[in-house]
C-alpha cells in the first residue's frame, strides 16, 4: 500500500517500480516471478534430497515476500513435505541477520537454505560456517539472485536468477514507454527466473 505510488499516479507523472503493490489502481510495473523464483528454489531444494528446507525472507511487510512464501509453500504442498512455521524467518535484508539467526535454525534440524537475495545467503553461509566448520558443506543452498556472484563462491549453491542489467534495462524500456503517454496495461511486466546451479 505504497503512498508514493499513490501519490505519483494523482500527479500524472511517469514513472515505473521494480516490484509490484497491492493497490487497487493499476501502476506501470517490472517484476520477478517471485512466487515462481520461491517455488523453483524449493523444488531444487527437495529434488537434490533435502526436506527441512528454511525460507530466509525479508520483512512480511514487501509484496514480494508473501508472493515468495506462497511460492514455498506450494513446492512443499506438492512434496508431500508438512509446513512448519518454524522454517521460515523474515529478517532485514542484511547479512549479520542471517548470520544471527543460523543458531534457531539448527536447533528445528534445517537441512536446507531459500534465502530471498545474496546478501541474507551470505550471512546464513557464514553462520553455518562458524557453527559446524566444514560440516557445513552437507547443507543445501538455494537463492533468488540477479548477479553472477555464486559463480566465485567455493560453495554448491542453486539460484533462481534474472540479470539485474536486464532488469534495469526493462525498467528503462517501461519508463520510456509511460513519457510516450503508453497506457498502463502495455507498461506491466513480469518475469520468470532462471534455475542455475554452481
């Protein structure tokens, strides 16, 4: 229920997000399949063997969180895998967060990570590093990521991946589009990620 989208639709300036809201007037928009991207991750997760599978997320507040929660939870459902609520931790987006929060998470026998970005990987990783040393290397990793950074990480790790240049140049396209008056229903966009292992 963003104020600024509201604000900037009442004023008739062009404009475009990276994500979507939840507001009844529609908006120009570019996306990821969040949900796709959650579900994907999850998949990989349980096809590779592993069935304690944590969702490390942002705030339950963003739009793309419970897209990604939903995404999660189907993966499980058609696994035949039970929800446990305990699995899943909304953090800020910030490594030492993750880091901190890898002590709950081995005590309900996670096997597996699905964290929402790089950042919150990278501190789950380091967590479980200083925690079991190299014992660690027996945990699954997933994430949703727009950079080629795991491919420089001395670990196994499965990403749902949209290039972050490509995205910016579709929110460039999108934007172009609403200064050339384009009506909103040709301004919405929303993409499907791209599993990658490492």
């Amino acid at each position: 229920d963003d104020e600024r989208v509201k604000l900037l639709n009442q004023a008739n300036i062009p404009f475009v997000t990276f994500g979507r809201t939840l507001l009844a007037k529609q908006h120009p928009y570019f996306d990821i399949d969040n949900k796709d991207a959650a579900y994907q991750g999850t998949c990989e997760m349980i096809r590779l063997g592993y069935q304690r599978i944590t969702l490390i997320e942002a705030n339950s507040d963003y739009t793309f969180v419970s897209q990604r929660v939903a995404g999660y939870k189907q993966a499980l459902r058609e696994a035949d895998i039970q929800f446990d609520s305990a699995l899943i931790k909304h953090l800020d987006q910030c490594a030492p967060q993750a880091y901190a929060a890898v002590d709950s998470l081995l005590s309900v026998h996670v096997d597996a990570f699905v964290c929402a970005n790089e950042l919150l990987f990278m501190g789950a990783r380091a967590g479980l590093r200083n925690a079991l040393g190299d014992q660690c290397d027996r945990f699954g990793f997933s994430l949703r990521s727009g950079t080629n950074l795991c491919a420089y990480l001395n670990s196994k790790i499965s990403t749902s991946f949209y290039s972050r240049v490509d995205a910016g140049w579709n929110l460039a396209d999108i934007m172009l589009q609403q200064i050339a008056g384009a009506p909103v229903s040709e301004s919405q966009a929303i993409v499907k990620t791209a599993l990658r292992n490492f």
